[in-house]
C-alpha cells in the first residue's frame, strides 16, 4: 500500500498571502495524483488531477506541481473561503490512499 | 447538472447489515466508473470500494462489503454485511473524472453510518 503523508498538518495563514502544502508518497506515483477541498459539514471537491490540471471551475489561483513522489500544492492568494482542509490522493496503485490531510487556518 | 445523492444510512448494531444507495442524476451511470469514500468522525478521508471493469476493495472492508449498480435505476450500492464499529462514517459515493485517472470529479453529501450496540 502506497502511504501519502501531508505536511505540515495545520498551517496558519494571513488573507491574500500564499499558502504552499506538501504531499510525500511513499514510492513514486509518476503523476498520478489529485487535490481535493474540503470544507466542514461539505463533500470533499476536487481542485487538481493529474497533480497539475485544475479541475473544472477552479480558479487559477489554485496551482500543482510535482511528480514521483514529491508533490506540491500552492494557493497564490488565500481568500476566505479558501480556508479548508485539503488532502492529496494517489491513484498509481490499488488501493486508492489519501494523506492524512493539512487544515489551512487563519492566522 | 450532475448530482449524486446518497441513503440507506443508520444506526446499526455490530454483526448487522446495511445497503446504501447511490441515485445519480445529470449524467448515465453507465458511461462512468465510481467510487464509494468513507470519513470517520474527525477523521480523513478512507477509499472503501470501486467498480469500474473490475471491482476493488480496501482490505480492511474485502468479503464484507460489495458494490455493485443498477444501471437502469442510474444508482449505484454498497452492500455492507458483518459490520463493526471501525465501520461508523459518513460514506460518500464519487464519480471517476475520466477513465484511466481515478480523480473523482462528483460527490454525494455523504450519509452517515453508525455502528454500536
């Protein structure tokens, strides 16, 4: 089974400042990796595929990169409602693993 | 527009069963592969069960749980039999974006199951 581990687990940010999460595998996915947001009491939307396409909808604000096993997400410009919880997962390999996931907070 | 809709949860003693149900609607089920995704209270989230051109379980739910859909009812299951209390979450049922990425595209609001005696 492929672990993902996100870092760091709560991160404390400023509005309209940049925000930059982490997700490890651990063995390499290639691309194969997807964002997703979630917001309390709300299903989980899926921002990046392909560890660097957006999804339909999403703004540009919302950017991907990486690939093998290091990945990264970056949030140019936080805005209010982009205070969430975010989780990366990895579809290289049965089973499907999410990461434990890293909750963006207002500082 | 699409919208999947999920039901059949509860409050369920251990050893029992439950079938949740899955109604899409916007799209055809058939032309699309799905997923079922658990989160237990506070917790992340857990990939439970796939079925496309062929079904996948996670371990910890394998010979237990079964998905399965009727494609003339547009609506997708989960059949979850011997259930235990590490089973309580709300399960969510989420629609594959393309097929060879398993990026889920939609999801359902989720709909809680609870296990306790």
């Amino acid at each position: 089974e492929i672990m993902m581990t996100q870092s760091p687990a709560t991160l404390s940010v400023s509005p309209g400042e940049r925000a930059t999460l982490s997700c490890r595998a651990s063995q390499s996915i290639k691309n194969n990796l997807a964002w997703y947001q979630q917001k309390p009491g709300q299903a989980p939307r899926l921002l990046i595929y392909g560890a660097s396409t957006r999804a339909t909808g999403i703004p540009a604000t919302f950017s991907g990169s990486g690939s093998g096993a290091e990945f990264t997400l970056t949030i140019s410009s936080l805005q209010s409602e982009d205070f969430a919880v975010y989780y990366c997962q990895q579809y290289s390999n049965w089973p499907l693993t999410f990461g434990g996931g890293t909750k963006v907070e207002i500082k | 527009q699409v919208q999947l809709v999920e039901s059949g949860g509860g409050v369920v003693q251990p050893g029992k069963s439950l079938r949740l149900s899955c109604a899409a609607s916007g799209f055809t089920l058939s032309n699309y592969y799905m997923h079922w995704v658990r989160q237990a209270p506070g917790k992340g989230l857990e990939w439970v069960a796939y079925d496309g051109s062929n079904k996948y379980y996670a371990d910890s739910v394998k010979g237990r749980f079964t998905i399965s859909r009727d494609n003339a009812k547009n609506t997708l299951y989960l059949q979850m039999d011997s259930l235990r209390p590490e089973d309580t979450a709300v399960y969510y049922c989420a629609r594959v974006l393309v097929p060879g990425t398993h990026a889920m595209d939609y999801w359902g609001q989720g709909t809680l199951v609870a296990v306790s005696s």
